[in-house]
C-alpha cells in the first residue's frame, strides 16, 4: 500500500545501521492526520485499518520498507559527541509525493538501535502527543517543520519517572539529515563519505546548488527564515544542539519545546538547559553556532584550504544579514505593516513594553486587529502612546490576521490533553488539535484555548522524552 523509494538507504552502509522496529504487545490508534496523509498520496482508510496501524506501531513491515537507524554525532549544549545516532528511531523509508515531493517516513519510539546508548529506544505518550500538536500547529503557520502523520498506543509501559503509557510517532520529513550528520564523518576524517552525503544533501534539498559552499548558502538561508518565524511565534525549541538541526531548514525534533505566555526575551522552559543557552533570545546566535559547525565540516570539500575557510567564513557571517531581514519582514507583518528598518524601533518598544508588563505573546498581537491588546497591558498608557504611533502607519488588518494566530498549543493545554489522553480520553487533545491546526480562526467554541493561564495553570519546565 506505500510505494517506498529508499535513497538515504543506498547510501554506503556506514551512513546507517539496518535496523527492524521493534514489535509491541498491542497497537492502538490514537490520531491520524488524513490530510498530511493525502498530501503524501497514501490511502487514509488503509492506514487507519487493523494492518495499518501495526506497520505504524512497528509490528508489521510494509513491502518496500528497509528501515534504518541514522548515523550522526552533535554538539550537545556545546559539548561534541562523535557519536550519536538514532537512538529511539527507525526510518522506515521514503515515498515520493504526486507532486514529486519526497518525504521519509520514520517511527519515533520503535524501540532500541545500535545507537541507543542503554536507553530502551521508545516513547511515552506524553511526548508523541505534544510533537504531534506543536509540529502540526507549525505547519498551519507555514513554519518549516518535520510533521506527524500518526499516534499509536503500544500497550506497554515505559520507564521513566514512573511507569508510563508507551506510544510511537510517525513522523514525515522532507529528510532527516542533519548538521550533525556531516559533524559524524567529518571527525573521522572520511572525505569519500563527506562528500557523497554533501551531494545527496544537495539533489535532495538544493537541486540548484553547484557544490558545498553553495549547500552551504542555502541551509543558511533556509535557516535564517525558519528561525525568525520561531521568534515571531514566541517559540523556544529548547534543544539546538547541531544533531537537532536539519540541513533541510525544517524545524526537528520537538522535545522540550515551549511557547511563550508572558513575554520575557529570556524564556526558557527547558528543565535540561539549566543556563539558559537555548533561551528564546539566544536562538538566532545558536543558529549561527551550528551554522558554523556545519561550515566547518563542508571545507575540506572545497578545495584549497585557505581559500575555503575564507568563503565559508563569510557564508557564515551572511546569517545575521539575512535573519534581521526576516525578522523585520515578519514581525512587520505582525504589525500589519511592511517594515523598513526605520520601523525597528517601534518594534522593539512594544516588545519592551510587553517583557516590562509581562504581556501575553500570542495574545498582544492577536489583539491588535481587535484592539483587545491594550487589555493585556497594566500601564495601559504607555501602550496607547506606542500605538499611536503604530496606528500612524496605517497598518493593514489582513496582513495581522494572517501573520498572529488566534492561538497556540499553550503548555498548560497540551499538559491537560496529555493527563485525559493518559487517562483514555481523547477527546481534550482532538479538540485542542482541532483548533490548533486552525491557528487564525476566531471561533467562539475555541476562545478558552485562547487564554492565558490562570497563576496555578502555569507550565514553567518542559521535559525531554527520553
């Protein structure tokens, strides 16, 4: 039923370890997303059926799968680790759209890999069921973003804290290829391989390159975008370690990640990023930091080597040029107005003005189309004399409406549809994900998912599946 076409998996065999999901006792459907699943041209109703979900459990190999685990290594909170690797995955295969897009489809929770370091290679629900809302919401936004085309239950208990329900997610990406994956062959020195996955990278994702500066180039500015989209959101990935960095430019790997409530540029959520490197205003400077990992291991593909490390270097120092420029656009947009640079400074008073008050994110820009914005300030005079100078513009209501969702999956929500999910009920997270996968709609049904947390609702600390 899926026709796969597997060309990570004729890579050389160093690329990856050839390894079978591992069967659980009992697969159950918790969600399947039938219009991604549309979009890849597989039949919904199959993959909803009895031997549906056990190919996405893991249970029962489709023809044409040859599932592999990835090889790659990463620097983790700064810190290199020359092996890596997919730990708790399998990817399952790739399957090329109708429209020629290609995507794999891997398992995430299928159990143990030779690269799994002692873990136990599977998820719980909680985790399946959060990347599940965040990765959809982000493809509602036009966020770059791996997706999730389906949630299975396992009938088996995982170890963490305490037992809890196992799950496996399907998640679709354009490719899971990331920087650390050229940082895995890069320090063993295997320039055959650097560069057969250089070229790969680039059929793939860059058919208009013509060699690695110019893959390179392209994942930077990829990145510079997707990057200044998180910002706009008040996303924090909570993670960017350069092995959850994907040349595609997709956003990968949501494990820890948070979305503002009250707005403060120094937000972290993350319980494993104790200083605060991965904080929402040091995303950008991250970004370059992997950048120039990635640089790093690209030169020796690039002939000699002065002349190489020079024009990687100033590749590298392209990003913050390009990302400012998104950042302007995107958060003009969230004005309503075509921002120049001269309107900079109007941006960031309202977003000073919002950290001083502890404004709400999502909802001071949601609010501006409505005028309900000045509600979330306490100094309601201080934001009237901003928006009279905003309003001088003459900012444009669609452009608003189109760049600032109604909503978010707020931490405090995505907890509560975990809690019922666990608990058997379904029904919180189907609706959350309903309403945030229709991120500016303005329905009446949706407006509780719109506010803020109450003092005792709010999520400070956000947590890795593993």
């Amino acid at each position: 039923m899926i026709q796969f076409d597997n060309s990570y998996a004729r890579l050389p065999a160093g690329f990856f370890t050839r390894t079978p999901p591992t069967p659980v006792r009992e697969a159950r459907l918790l969600a399947l997303n039938e219009p991604l699943a549309k979009r890849m041209g597989l039949d919904a109703n199959w993959l909803a059926s009895a031997q549906g979900v056990e190919m996405l459990a893991g249970n029962d190999l489709p023809e044409g799968a040859d599932p592999i685990a990835m090889a790659y290594a990463g620097h983790q909170f700064g810190g290199f680790v020359p092996q890596l690797g997919d730990g708790r995955a399998v990817l399952l295969g790739e399957v090329v759209a109708p429209d020629g897009h290609r995507f794999d489809i891997q398992l995430k929770g299928s159990g143990p890999t030779p690269f799994s370091r002692r873990g136990d290679g599977r998820a719980w629900m909680g985790p399946v069921l959060r990347e599940y809302l965040v990765s959809e919401f982000m493809a509602a936004m036009g966020v770059p973003t791996t997706r999730s085309l389906a949630a299975v239950a396992t009938g088996e208990t995982v170890m963490r804290e305490a037992p809890l329900p196992g799950a496996v997610l399907t998640r679709v990406a354009s490719s899971h290829i990331r920087v650390g994956t050229f940082e895995y062959f890069a320090v063993r020195g295997n320039i055959e391989a650097l560069k057969a996955l250089s070229d790969h990278a680039i059929d793939r994702h860059y058919p208009h390159a013509h060699g690695p500066l110019t893959l390179l180039d392209g994942v930077i500015a990829r990145q510079a975008e997707t990057i200044a989209q998180w910002m706009a959101l008040g996303f924090i990935h909570g993670v960017m370690n350069t092995d959850n960095m994907a040349v595609s430019g997709e956003t990968i790997d949501y494990g820890p990640c948070a979305f503002m409530d009250a707005y403060h540029p120094d937000k972290v959520f993350s319980s494993i990023d104790q200083m605060g490197r991965y904080r929402w205003s040091e995303q950008p400077q991250i970004a370059v930091w992997n950048l120039a990992q990635l640089a790093t291991c690209l030169i020796p593909l690039m002939g000699e080597r002065e002349a190489a490390i020079e024009a990687a270097t100033h590749s590298v120092h392209a990003f913050p040029a390009l990302y400012q420029a998104a950042w302007l656009r995107r958060f003009g947009e969230k004005l309503g107005i075509s921002a120049t640079p001269e309107d900079r400074g109007l941006i960031e008073r309202l977003l000073t003005l919002m950290a001083e008050q502890g404004a709400d994110f999502t909802r001071v820009f949601a609010g501006l189309s409505d005028g309900s914005a000045r509600d979330e300030f306490t100094d309601r005079a201080a934001f009237d004399a901003w928006a009279k100078d905003w309003q001088a513009l003459q900012p444009d209501a669609q452009i608003m409406a189109h760049a600032n969702p109604r909503r978010v999956p707020r931490n405090h929500r995505i907890e509560q549809a975990i809690t019922a999910a666990v608990a058997g009920d379904l029904e919180p997270f189907q609706r959350l994900f309903d309403a945030v996968t229709h991120p500016r709609e303005d329905r009446e049904a949706w407006r509780d998912l719109s506010i803020a947390p109450e003092p005792d609702e709010i999520v400070k600390r956000t947590f890795c599946g593993t």
